[in-house]
C-alpha cells in the first residue's frame, strides 16, 4: 500500500521547476481574483446617487409653475391695483403672480380683462378661471399699484363728503359720495347680495376691494342700526352648531364674522390638514384673528371624523410637503432616515435619531402613519 502512495504522488505530483513556478503563478491569480470579488460584494458597493436637491430643486420649479385654481378663491378685482397676496389666494401660480405684478410696477395697464393674456406667463386654464372677475375702473383714473394714489383724486371737500352710514343698506350713490370707488361700491353691495352682512365697521376688511387706507377713512362713520344688527343676529341664529370636520362653506358663512372667503380658507385647511383634531385649529387659518375666534368658539363643535393620514414609508417629498404641519426641513429628516434605515418601525425611531424634535412629532402624530 506505501508502495502503491508512494508511486502515485511521483507519477502525478512531481513536477518540474517550469510547472511548479506556472502552478505557483496561476495560483496568485486565482488567489487575487477571488479577492477582489470578495472586496467589491463586501465593501466597495457603489455609492448610491442622491438626487434629493434635484427632486427639490423639480418640486420648488412645480410649485412656482403650477396653480391651484381647484383650491382658490373667486372674487371681482382690478388686475391693475390687485396685490400678490390677493392673486395667490386666487390659485394662480407664483410665475403668473409675479408676471402679472411685473406688469404693474413697469407702468403697463390692463384695459380689458383680455389684456391678462398679454402676461407671458399666464396659462389658458387661469385666465379661464379669473376672466369673469375682472372689474376694471374708469380708463381715466391713474393707476399707480395704490390704493393711495387713487384717493388723492379726492381730496377736494366737493368731490367727497364724509357722513354716518351703514353699510348693510347704503346705497351705490351713498357709498360713492363716501369716498369708495365704483369697484368698492359694487363689491359692498354684491356681498350683500349674496348674503353677507356687516356686524361690524372691521367686517368690510373681508372685502379684498378695501383696503386700510379706505377703511381708516371711513371706519369712525360706520353705524350700525341696532335695531337692524338685533335682526342680523336672529336671522343668523347666534346659537347655531357647525360640526367643524362635516360642515361645508355654506354651513360655515352662518357664523358672524365669517363670510365667503374665510369659510372656503377653513374647508381648504381642513382638507390639507386630513381632518380637525380640535377646535382651536380654527385658528390657524389665515386671517381669522383671536377675537374672531372667540366669538365664534362657542358655536363650533369637533364632531369625529376619519383623519386622513400619510403613511410615511411610502409617501413622497410632494405629499409629506403639502401637509401644513411638515416643513420642507422635516420633509427631508423623514426622507433622509427613511433611506438610510430602510424603514421606520416607530415613531421613537425618529426621535432617538434626532430626525424629529419632541414638539414636531406631537404635532404630525395625528397626522402620519407607519403603514
């Protein structure tokens, strides 16, 4: 048996000094090969693109490009005196706002409502949407993007009278003598028509026509009849309930104080928000002030309704965004540890990561959802 080893291990294993030096260098190759293969699999995976400024850099581009005409809000205007604020409201996009605006401050006028389409940045779908709005004033008048250059035409005593009036039954012819222009005028007494009422000399600041100027001109003349303000309170039933979470504009517009335009603002809040977890969220629509709030508080009722929540595995940078609770800043933390963990298990996660602060966490909670 050690015979017949002895003669296979010559036989087959005994090489020569040129065959033992190729096995030794085919064996380095093999030997590098493998290592190399081991070092790419293991610990020199290629570097995964960020693209995240550039999907930011996309979104912000959409945001100033697109409109939000689902979601704006209609009333008469004058593109020649109309403020960015006011346009924004309307839905139209950052681009056509500053477009618009830009037309304005180089001293163009607009004649017609046609005269928007000479904006370059103006769609056809927003000049659909706000063509039947425009209410220009006399072509005569010189438009200088202020109300305040329009009033100096009226300094002589003639040509305004100042006098106790009530805005609920003044007249067109009243309210002209007063100082408003044809525009305010038309925009009183269309608010009127549709419903509205005047409580208060603070409530024509819900009209966008007037602005401070005109109102600090007027406001000591504003009167009320009591009698009148007694029936405006009966006829829109003080003690009405609107359930904050079903109630649409319509429901809203019963409570005093808050006409066509901060009713449309709760409901799209509302939307935006997924739901109201509490009343005082009321608050945070623009433009309803503290004192508003508390004069209406009483009459609000949180009823309980599904909240609408974004499932923050799944959702992109455009949905977690939109949410008036999620800042571009948290938008990024989420997405950024999102990436980097693969999944998030828990809302601790977030915290012992320092993706999230204690107090914004709180704050989205009702809001998010982990599937």
């Amino acid at each position: 048996m050690k015979s017949f080893w002895s003669k296979f291990v010559k036989e087959y294993f005994n090489f020569s000094k040129r065959e033992t030096n190729g096995i030794l260098f085919l064996t380095i190759i093999m030997v590098i090969i493998i290592g190399l293969r081991v070092y790419f699999n293991n610990y020199a995976k290629p570097k995964k693109l960020d693209f995240t400024e550039y999907e930011n850099e996309i979104d912000d581009f959409l945001a100033y490009s697109l409109p939000d005409l689902e979601n704006g809000e209609r009333f008469d205007f004058d593109p020649n005196i109309v403020s960015r604020e006011e346009l924004l409201f309307m839905g139209l996009s950052r681009k056509t706002v500053d477009g618009i605006i830009s037309y304005q401050e180089r001293g163009y006028k607009f004649w017609k409502a046609e005269d928007l389409k000479k904006v370059y940045s103006i769609t056809n779908d927003e000049y659909e949407a706000i063509k039947d709005y425009v209410k220009i004033e006399s072509k005569s008048h010189n438009y200088k993007n202020s109300y305040k250059n329009y009033y100096k035409k009226f300094d002589k005593p003639s040509e305004i009278r100042l006098f106790n009036f009530d805005p609920n039954t003044s007249s067109y012819d009243e309210l002209k003598t007063l100082g408003f222009s044809n525009f305010q005028a038309n925009n009183i007494i269309n608010y009127r028509n549709k419903g509205g009422k005047f409580y208060t000399a603070e409530d024509l600041l819900k009209l966008y026509s007037i602005d401070s100027v005109c109102f600090q001109r007027v406001e000591a003349y504003v009167k009320i009849d009591d009698n009148l303000k007694e029936d405006l309170v009966k006829s829109d039933n003080n003690y009405i309930k609107i359930f904050i979470n079903s109630a649409d504009a319509l429901e809203f517009q019963k409570l005093k104080g808050i006409g066509e335009v901060f009713s449309k603002r709760i409901v799209n809040y509302r939307e935006k928000l997924g739901g109201f977890i509490s009343k005082e969220q009321i608050r945070e629509v623009y433009g309803i002030s503290n004192e508003l709030y508390q004069s209406i508080e009483s009459q609000l009722v949180l009823d309980e309704s599904e909240i609408r929540k974004i499932n923050i595995n799944k959702a992109d940078y455009a949905e977690l965004i939109s949410h008036p609770y999620i800042d571009k800043e948290i938008t990024l933390l989420i997405l950024n540890y999102r990436e980097f963990k693969g999944e998030i298990n828990s809302y601790d996660e977030l915290l012992s990561q320092k993706a999230l602060t204690k107090n914004s966490l709180e704050k989205i909670k009702p809001y998010i959802s982990l599937k």
